[in-house]
C-alpha cells in the first residue's frame, strides 16, 4: 500500500480503537459506577445497553447517510460528537444521565464507524488489498479492547469518571489527524435520493423494545415482556413495509439475497450475544462476589487480548490458506469451547482454572471478527458499501444488547437472595446464554462450508455485456 492508503488506515484504526478502549474501560468501570450511583444489576446493564442500543438502531442510518452525504463529513461530523458526549458521561450524578449520554454517545459511534468502514471497502482494492487492511482494522479494535481493560482498572482505581474524560483526549488527536490524512472527495449526486428518516425511526424502536422486553420478561414474567416485545415485532413489520414500498429505502430488500451476507450478519449477531454477556456477568463475579479490584480484573481479562495480535498476523495467512468460512467456523467453535469451560464456575476458582477458557475465547475473536467482516462487505456494489457496514454493525451492536439483557436477566431470575451461594447460581445461570448463542452461532456458520465448497460460479454476462455476478448458493 501506498504512504497515503497507511496515512488513512492509521487515522480510521484510530477510530475503531477508539470504540474499542472506551467500550472495554466502560466494562471493567461498571461496579464503581453501580456503587457511587447506587445502580441496581438491571440499571446498570442499561448503562451498557444504551450505547449499543444507539449504535445499533442509527447504525443503518449511519451507513446510508455515509452514502448519501459523504463519507468523509460524516465521519468528522460524529467523531466530535462522541468526544463531547463522551466527555458529558463523566459529569453524570444520576443514572439517567449516564445513560442518556451513553445513548447519545452509541448514536455517534452509529453513523462515524460504518463511514469510517466504508472509506476502506471504497479506498481499497478488493481481493489482498482491502482484506490486508481490514484484517489490521479488526485488529486494531482487538488492541483497543486490549487497551481498554488495562487503561480502565487504572482509570477506575483514581476515580471512575475518567473513564469518560480519557476518550476525549484520544478523539481529539484522530479527529486533528482525518483532517491532514483522510482525503476530500467530492460530494456524491443526491439528486432525487433522501435519507429514509422513518426507516430509521421503526428500526430503532423496534430494536429497543425487542431488547426491553427481553429484559423485562425475566424479571418480572413472560406477561410484563410481551406488550414490549409484540410492540418491537410490531415495529419490525412496520419497517418493512417501508423499506418495500419506499423509492430511496435506508435497506435495499434485494441484499439479503446474498446468502453469504446473511450468514455473516447472524453469525455475527449471535457471536457479539455471547462475547458481550459473558464479559459483563465475568466482570461483576470477579469483583462482586470475589471481592477483586478494578486492576485485578483487568489484567484478569487481559488475556482475551491476544486477538490483538493474532488478528492482523495469524488471521490473514489462515484467511490465504483456508478461506473465510473455514475459518469463521472455527472460531465459533473456539467460544462454544470457551464458553463451555466456563459453566462449572466456582465460588474460588484460581485464575489457573479460568485462563483456558479467557485464552480460547481471545483466539475465537480472532479468527471470527475479521473474516466476518470480509464476508459481509465482499461483492457489493461501492455505492452501498455503507449499507453493508451499517448492516453487519447494526448485527453487532443488537446482538451485544440482546445478549447483555438476556444473560442478565436470566442471572437475576436465578439470584434469589444476596447470599454468595445465590449470586454464584445467578452466574451460573448466566453463562448458559453465551454457550447457547455460541453454538447457534456455530450451526449458521456451517451452512457457509457448504455454500463455498461450489460456490465460484462463473460469471453469466448480460445482454448489453456487462459482468452479472452469478447467485450465491444458499
């Protein structure tokens, strides 16, 4: 790659590092935060719950709005807004504004990250080129995570609200950066096309209460959870509709006629459920229940962070060697086993008996992460490269909501007293959700060993002699 390709791929590794460091800070910080604000476990989830929630319902907006509006301006117009919404969350003295801001914050994530994406899958080449930089794009999120866990023990161990003040800093020196690296192009044609504001408000609705209902069916019964859930189906359908019926849709229908694209999506989906409850009920058993301190659990988890270096060095010669499926599948299989390991949990497990499982889940983000993001990207059209990153992002950031409500609230059906014998069944109780959703993950992923084994078709041509790609096996 040229200087130039290294200076823009420096400046949006910056950005995806960003997100990572100030999600895993946020992670290892959270039983500070339930002490000072006096947050009870389901409040707390929603201080979580309410960034991803924001990325993951304007993500598709965001993806759109890259394509319609340029996806330089968008990328520079939100990172300053998450530096100043970030920088909002450590002045917060109620619960509610924590959370507003952290919405607020998802929101920005929402619309800079598929941008960012997008210059990539638009910038380079695809085939080696773009596969080289998203590896070490995906591996640069790995180290912000990496990053993240240590720098937040520390933060957390002078005072928790700099966990929110460290992001500004570091968003300000990538924002100085896209401005000298991150080339302007010129503006893409809007002639009769429009952002589908009404898409983008169903989806999101329908995102949020899917995921409260979730939340509130196990902790309060399957009737208070179903007015919430019907109303988010309701929504879904709703969204539908409009994207069917809508001249300038936020998605196009059409593309989920790639089945390699939906695979990716709901592997995807199912895999951040897992990696997001496990991280969030491992975080509160090792600081609530065995007393350890923000540091300690943070160079606990450190090990998760060999993805960091694995994912732009093992990954792409096992992508050369082996493809993207194969190894998508065998990194899912990896969290089966780490998740697996991890369900006898013990009141006073060494660190010994629980690295193994934290090691093997560290390979499997490594081996998934980066290949899905391939597979969800490869073969679309450059002018909806946005879509595709809002839509695999979007897969993300749901599943990670949908698996933080849903292991939480099955660890807080299964705690019935506050004695550590109780807390531990909660726990345990818990984790059967990473492992189910592990190995849902798994089975979708398998459909896409099939579909590789004859899936390069030649291409047909049309009648005018263009290149028409020849459909997917599904």
């Amino acid at each position: 790659m040229s200087a130039s390709k290294w200076g823009i791929l420096l400046v949006l590794c910056g950005a995806i590092f960003l997100e990572g460091i100030d999600v895993a800070m946020l992670n290892v910080a959270l039983p500070a935060i339930r002490s000072d604000l006096g947050l009870s476990t389901g409040d707390l989830q929603w201080v979580m719950s309410a960034y991803v929630l924001g990325y993951g319902g304007f993500m598709l907006l965001g993806g759109r709005a890259a394509d319609l509006f340029g996806r330089r301006q968008m990328f520079l117009f939100w990172l300053t807004v998450f530096m100043l919404f970030s920088g909002l969350g450590g002045f917060a003295t109620e619960g509610w504004m924590l959370i507003v801001a952290r919405f607020v914050t998802g929101v920005a994530a929402a619309f800079m990250t598929p941008a960012g994406l997008s210059i990539i899958t638009t910038g380079f080449a695809e085939g080696p080129e773009r596969n080289k930089a998203l590896l070490i794009y995906s591996g640069t999120a790995a180290g912000g995570f990496t990053v993240g866990l240590v720098a937040g023990g520390l933060l957390t161990a002078v005072g928790w609200r700099w966990v929110f003040f460290a992001p500004v800093a570091l968003s300000f020196l990538i924002l100085v950066a896209a401005l000298a690296f991150v080339p302007k192009s010129a503006r893409p044609d809007r002639s009769g096309k429009r952002a589908d504001a009404a898409g983008a408000l169903t989806v999101t609705a329908a995102l949020v209460l899917i995921v409260l209902g979730v939340e509130r069916a196990a902790h309060a019964g399957i009737g208070a959870g179903a007015g919430p859930l019907l109303a988010g189906l309701a929504f879904l359908a709703a969204f539908l509709v409009i994207e069917r019926r809508s001249a300038e849709p936020l998605v196009r229908l059409d593309i989920f006629r790639s089945g390699s694209l939906v695979r990716a999506n709901l592997s995807a989906m199912l895999f951040a459920a897992g990696f997001f409850g496990f991280q969030f009920l491992v975080v509160l058993y090792l600081q609530e229940l065995r007393d350890w301190s923000a540091l300690q659990t943070s160079f606990a988890m450190l090990v998760i962070g060999v993805d960091a270096i694995l994912s732009p060095t093992l990954t792409p010669r096992l992508v050369d060697r082996f493809g993207t499926a194969k190894v998508i599948f065998a990194g899912l299989l990896l969290a089966v086993l780490s998740y697996g390991l991890f369900l006898p949990l013990g009141a006073d497990w060494s660190y010994a008996a629980m690295f193994p499982s934290l090691l093997i889940l560290g390979l499997a983000f490594s081996l998934a992460y980066g290949p899905l993001t391939i597979v969800a990207t490869e073969g679309i059209a450059e002018e909806e490269q946005g879509l595709a990153g809002g839509l695999l992002y979007t897969a993300f950031q749901f599943g990670a909501a949908l698996g933080l409500s849903a292991a939480t609230a099955v660890s807080v059906a299964a705690t019935h007293a506050e004695t550590p014998a109780a807390l531990l069944d909660g726990y345990r109780a818990g984790l059967l959700v990473p492992f189910v959703t592990a190995v849902a993950a798994t089975a979708v992923s398998a459909f896409g060993l099939r579909a590789r084994r004859g899936r390069e078709l030649p291409a047909a041509t049309g009648a005018a002699g263009e290149r028409v790609d020849a459909p997917i096996p599904r």
